[in-house]
C-alpha cells in the first residue's frame, strides 16, 4: 500500500492491486498555495462538508463518494461520528472518522477532530496500523491531544496533517509543536511511503511527509 500526502488533509491511498482513494480533498482558498487537485481516484472520502475537504468535482473519473459507513470495490469503510469542536458541533459541526483496511494495513483517518476521543469512540476505531491525525490545532486538535490520542491509540505509524506550513497560511500551528520531545520521528523530503503488513514498526514511528501538490 502506498499512501501519499497531497496536502492538508488529502492523502492519495494506492492498493497493490491499483484501487486508489482520496481523502478529504480541498479546493482553491487564500490561504493555500498547495496545487489543484487533478488526481483521478476510485473512492473518495469526505470527512465533511467544509470546502478544504469536500472538494470531490476536483478528482477525475467519477470516483464514488464514503460520507460514511460503505463497502466500495471490497474495502469496507467505518464511519465513526465525532465533531469538528470540542461543543459536540455547535461551533463548527459534525466529523466522521474513517477507519478502513487496505493490504492487509488498518487505515485512520481523523478527519478534522475537534476533541479527544471518549472510550467508546476509541473502542470503535479498534487497531490502527497507519494514523492520520490533525496536530495544528484552532480548527482541529492541537498537538497536545493529538499526542493523547496517539498515545491511547497506540498506531504503528502516525503521519501529521492539517498544520501550518509554507503551503498552508491558516492560523494554526507548525508540525513540531507536535513533534517536541518525541522519538522515533522520521522527516522525509518526499510526499509517498509505502507500508507492508508484517514489515511495520513494533512502536510508534512518527513519519513527516512533504506535501505533493
């Protein structure tokens, strides 16, 4: 499986066998200087309906769309309902968590998680082999409850995502406020990483990657 940072939240998710998956794909704003989207894609996931993550009419040949629990193509998608806030959505509504297995490699995404997760919600995600976590905090959680969660979830790769950067001007924090006081930090100066089960890390392998768009 590979799985390659497109920017913000969007992550480009390639099988062995070819089925790829966007996740929350952004559209054009001000405060980004990330590409255009213009990847094709066979699934898309929207974790919700802001338009940095809902930009679905960007991905090319009608890829069909998970807004939540699904079976697309033979992967099973589970959604587990959250907020974008720590007011159970009265400030910046709903979220989904999508944890999905692809080669054998368990997959979260988080979405734009607002709060710490509650045991139950803990309990639904279940095993995590790779971790999509916002660490930027403002609009997502920061990097003291993204370490919380990392820890309660234990993943054996958790890679970053929505912080600021020289392609992101929102006015959230950096990659290594998250980072600060951590082992096992891998940066690399490319966008793509690919995982095999049974050659994954027996800790926790944080693993920073360079946006490609």
């Amino acid at each position: 499986m590979q799985i390659k940072w497109l920017g913000h939240a969007a992550f480009m998710i390639t099988s062995d066998t070819g089925t790829r998956i966007i996740t929350d794909p952004y559209a054009d704003r001000d405060e980004f200087s990330y590409g255009e989207i213009q990847e094709s894609a066979d699934i898309v996931t929207v974790s919700h309906e802001h338009s940095d993550h809902n930009n679905t009419a960007a991905v090319q040949e009608n890829p069909e769309v998970v807004r939540g629990t699904a079976k697309v193509k033979g992967i099973e998608f589970k959604g587990v309902p959250t907020y974008h806030d720590n007011t159970k959505g009265q400030q910046r509504g709903k979220n989904i968590i999508f944890c999905f297995e692809v080669d054998g490699v368990k997959t979260c995404h988080l979405g734009d998680l607002g709060h710490l997760l509650s045991d139950k919600e803990l309990a639904e995600i279940g095993k995590v082999d790779i971790l999509l976590i916002p660490v930027g905090g403002f609009y997502t959680i920061d990097a003291k409850v993204a370490t919380q969660i990392c820890d309660a979830l234990a993943p054996k790769v958790a890679i970053p995502m929505h912080f600021k950067n020289e392609k992101c001007a929102f006015p959230i924090a950096g990659v290594d406020e998250f980072l600060k006081g951590k082992e096992n930090i891998t940066r690399l100066d490319v966008s793509e990483v690919v995982f095999k089960q049974g050659a994954l890390p027996t800790v926790t392998q944080i693993v920073v990657l360079k946006p490609a768009l």
